[in-house]
C-alpha cells in the first residue's frame, strides 16, 4: 500500500466528516455534535491509522462546537506507530477552520494540532496529551534547520493511570568498546501523557536508547539501538509503560499536515 495516498486518504476522510458542520447544526446555528468513531473489529494498522485520524478529526470538531463555533472544517492524518500485546499506538495530527459568530461579527480561526500519540486498546482509547522537552541543539552543537535530518528524539509514554518517573540515558555508540554518553536525564510524566526530548543528538551514527523506571520495588527497562539520520519526524524512538511493564520501540516517518 502507497503510504502517501494511505494517509491522505484517512485524512480526507476525516476532513469530510468533520467540516460538514452545516448538516448537524444546532437549532441557534452552532456547528452540532458528531459522534466518535467505533474501535475496529479488526485492528490491523491500517484500520487502527484511519480510526485514529477520524478520532482526532471529530474530537477537534467537537472541542469546537462546544465552544459556539457555527462551522467547523478539520483534517487529519495518522499513522501507525507500532504494537504491545493487545495495544496499538499510533500518531494524530489535525489542521483546520473554525467560524466563529459574535454579535453579527464573524470570524474564522486558524485550527492546528501538533503531533500526539494515541493508544488504541480493545477496551478504550487514550490520547495523550505531549509536553516537548528541547534537550540542545544535538551533539555537534549546529541547531537544526529544515535542510538537516532531524536529530535525535525520544517520546516517552505513560498509558497507566499512575505518574512515572524515568531515568533516561542515550550513549553514541562505537563498537564493541561502549560509547560516549549524550544524554543522562530524568523524566517525570503524568498519567496518561506523554514527553517528547527532543534535540538530543545529530551527529550520524548509532545510538543506544535506555529508559529506566521503577515501582514497587521492580526496576523496568526499555533498550533499544537506533541510528542517525534516523526517520523524518522529531522523535525517533517510542519508550511506553502500561501495564505489562516498559518496552521500546522504534517509530516510523510520520507525514504531518
């Protein structure tokens, strides 16, 4: 499958929904209520990149008819990031209208969403709201342009309901002989929510990712190895604790809007 044609297809589809504010409209002309999307009977990643996008299209949609918005028109693409067990994670983004109606004054905002994960389990989705974290420049010191590769970014996940703390180190690899670290830091997260460190290195090469985290007296571990220039989006690597325990992962491209 194209992947490009994949994803505008899910966002086109999203968008359609979304911006048809006109046929639901409540009786005082504010854009009326869509309904969410069903889980997929099947959550293959195609159906779980099509679900997330329409979620994160009607849930904007919504947030805004709430709020008095008369039209609402919202995009939206998603991807599908990776699998544990019986959960999918998968990556949203939105971009839109929204009109506005004031006292016979009309106005027409600008409706835009920057990357967040979702997680689609058989029994709830999550969407978990990300506080960006930018760590430097990278390695070399050069601050990132639209010509350069993105550097290096890990995403750390919290899917429980408990706040977590994460002890993070990223070590630039070279060989058998160990490496020289890059980055030691702690992360705290909130439940259900995200942190992305960006900007932690851009020198090429390989990386050694490990997130650390304790509770209860049991230590969990995410480990995983990832090189530079690495995918086109901040974060390369996905580190999630649910409740099975802690894992790593690498991410894949992601097409925004």
């Amino acid at each position: 499958m194209d992947r490009r044609a994949f994803l505008l297809g899910a966002g086109g589809a999203a968008s359609a929904l979304a911006g048809c504010a006109d046929l639901g409209a409540l009786g005082d002309g504010r854009a009326g209520l869509r309904d969410l999307p069903e889980r997929p009977a099947d959550p293959t990643p195609e159906s779980v990149a099509a679900y997330v996008a329409e979620y994160e299209a009607v849930r904007v949609h919504n947030r805004h008819a709430r709020a008095g918005a008369t039209e609402v028109s919202v995009d939206a693409v998603a991807t599908f990031d990776h699998a544990t067990g019986g959960d999918r994670f998968a990556t949203a983004q939105h971009a839109g209208t929204a009109r506005y109606e004031d006292g016979g004054d009309r106005t027409v905002g600008e409706v835009y969403g920057r990357p967040v994960p979702y997680l689609v389990a058989p029994d709830r989705t999550l969407r978990m709201p990300v506080e960006r974290r930018r760590i430097g420049t990278g390695a070399s010191g050069r601050s990132p342009d639209a010509a350069s590769p993105p550097p290096l970014g890990v995403r750390l996940c919290n899917a429980t309901d408990d706040p977590r703390e994460f002890a993070v180190t990223v070590v630039r690899r070279e060989g058998d002989a160990g490496g020289e670290s890059v980055l030691s830091t702690a992360a705290e997260l909130g439940p259900e929510c995200a942190v992305e460190l960006l900007g932690v290195a851009d020198v090429p090469g390989g990386y050694r990712v490990t997130a650390s985290m304790e509770a209860g007296g049991v230590t969990g571990q995410g480990r995983i190895n990832v090189g530079l220039p690495g995918v086109d989006r901040g974060p390369n690597v996905d580190v999630v604790v649910d409740e099975s325990g802690v894992s790593a992962w690498h991410l894949p491209s992601f097409e925004g809007i």
